[in-house]
C-alpha cells in the first residue's frame, strides 16, 4: 500500500501544495533542503519516501519513510528535507488535526479512548496498517470533487480515530482531558503565542493555567521539550527570520518588532540558533 501512495503522490505533486480534499496537503521534493524555522501546528504528516530531520527543543529527530509523525501542540522547531533526489524525491502527506474533532470522539467513546503513553507534543513512529489505509482512502478523494466533498469528513474523522488509539497519540488522548497537564500548556501555549512580542512572567501564566511555577515549568518541558522562556525566544526569533527574509526590516527593525530591546542581544541569539547572523539572511534574501 505505501508503495502505491508513494506512485499516486509522485504523480500528482510538483511542490508541497494543499489538495482538493479539506484539510490535506501533498509535499514532493527533489532536493535536500537547509534548515528552516517553522511553526509546526497540531497535524500528521505521514513520509512515504526520503527522510524529514526536525530539531524541537533539546531533542533532535530523524524521520524516515512509512514512519507518521503526530504534533499535539504548536511548536517551534527548525527542519529540512534530509533525503531527496530527482531519482527519489522526498514525499509527504499532511492533514492538519482538529481538536474539535478529537473532543467529538470522546463523547462518543468516551473513557475507552483514553489509554496509556502520555508522551510528548511530538512523537514519530512507524504508521500502522490500518493508518495507513486511511491515508490511501484520503488521497485517493483528490481524484474526485464530489467525493472529496461528501465522504472526506468521514475519512477524517477515522484518520482523528485512528491516531487517538495509536500507542503515538498519547498526547493528543490527554489534550481531551479538560484538566489534564497537556490541556493546561496548551492555554499557556496560546498565551505565550499572543504575546509574545512582550515581557511575561512565567509565574503569572504559570498561576493563569492553575499550576504551581514549579510545576508549570516541569510540565511544559515535558510536553513541548524545551522550558517556556526557550518557547516564547524561539517564536521571536522564528518571526524574526520571516522579517529579514521580506526584506522590509532593517536588523534592527526586526529585533524591536519581535520584541527584543537589544539588538545586539538579538544577534546573538539569532546567530546561536540559525547559525548565521541576521544580516546574512538578510543579504540572503
């Protein structure tokens, strides 16, 4: 079956482009790629040829093909297409996860959702066979618009199914429990995402999601892998790049837009992450 998908996506993709079918995306690339600063929202990206290297936090993770990766939460991370040619490109379904989606399923499942491996906010593991027949029924939808239209909401739901049982979707069945750690970071999360161009005090956010500062900070590493300062840097640094690579932001432009008060701090920090400073992205651009 991955053999199939591989040729039906091979076949149709140029580029990483949205598809016909609600919520799914086709990627092919014929290259390695540097790497590149991104948001990753809560999705599913299955690799069905070459490989992804994503590095989030301290951890650094290497995904190969047939192997699915799950985010619950929004993480910045840094990543590239490690293996590709014209010969093999680099292929990749994504179908972006709906929390709503996910809820529905437990008021219709209800406890027995909710099994063991709470794991982290990023999580990679070998796709199971019956994931990957939802995945093969989902693309094989873009060859239809009424289809796509009338029975892709049923196949996303079994695909949300499928990976709320999987032993990799631990965080996303503790994400239904309204109390449960992984709710809690995920509030904090968008906070830190609203404001992040401004000064927090992590003992304040702490106390606005109902955790002790301790607690909070323990927590948040382990669902995200990094602290929530670490967090809240990598999404003004994140921003940062887009700016220069615009080319409408001095340096210094850039810095004070994300919220830094020192551009030289800034250079720094942006040179430690990237490994080139500010103004040769710039020039890049």
């Amino acid at each position: 079956m991955l053999e199939e998908l591989i040729r039906c996506v091979e076949e149709t993709a140029d580029e990483s482009y949205p598809t016909i079918v609600d919520g799914l995306s086709v990627g092919k690339r014929t290259h390695p790629h540097t790497f590149e600063a991104l948001i990753y929202e809560p999705l599913v990206c299955l690799i069905l040829q070459g490989s992804k290297h994503t590095i989030i936090g301290n951890q650094d993770v290497h995904v190969c093909a047939g192997e699915c990766i799950i985010v619950s939460h929004p993480l910045p991370v840094v990543a590239r297409v490690a293996e590709a040619s014209p010969e093999r490109p680099f292929l990749s379904m994504v179908v972006h996860l709906d929390l709503s989606e996910l809820r529905s399923l437990y008021d219709t499942i209800g406890e027995g959702l909710l099994g063991p491996h709470p794991g982290q906010a990023f999580s990679a593991a070998a796709v199971q066979p019956e994931t990957l027949d939802v995945f093969a029924r989902y693309a094989a939808l873009a060859d239809d618009p009424d289809d796509a239209r009338v029975l892709a909401p049923l196949v996303r739901r079994e695909l949300h199914y499928r990976l709320l049982k999987a032993d990799s979707g631990g965080m996303l069945r503790q994400l239904l429990r309204r109390d449960s750690h992984a709710s809690s970071i995920a509030q904090a999360i968008q906070a830190l995402r609203q404001n992040y161009r401004h000064r927090l005090e992590m003992a304040e956010l702490a106390h606005a999601v109902g955790m002790s500062a301790s607690s909070f900070y323990r927590h948040f590493k382990d669902v995200t892998a990094t602290t929530p300062l670490q967090y809240q840097k990598d999404l003004r640094l994140t921003e940062a790049r887009r700016l220069l690579r615009d080319g409408e932001h001095t340096v210094s432009a850039a810095a004070y837009a994300v919220g830094y008060e020192s551009p030289s701090q800034f250079s720094r920090e942006y040179s430690r992450k990237f490994g080139a400073s500010p103004r040769s992205d710039r020039r890049s651009a």
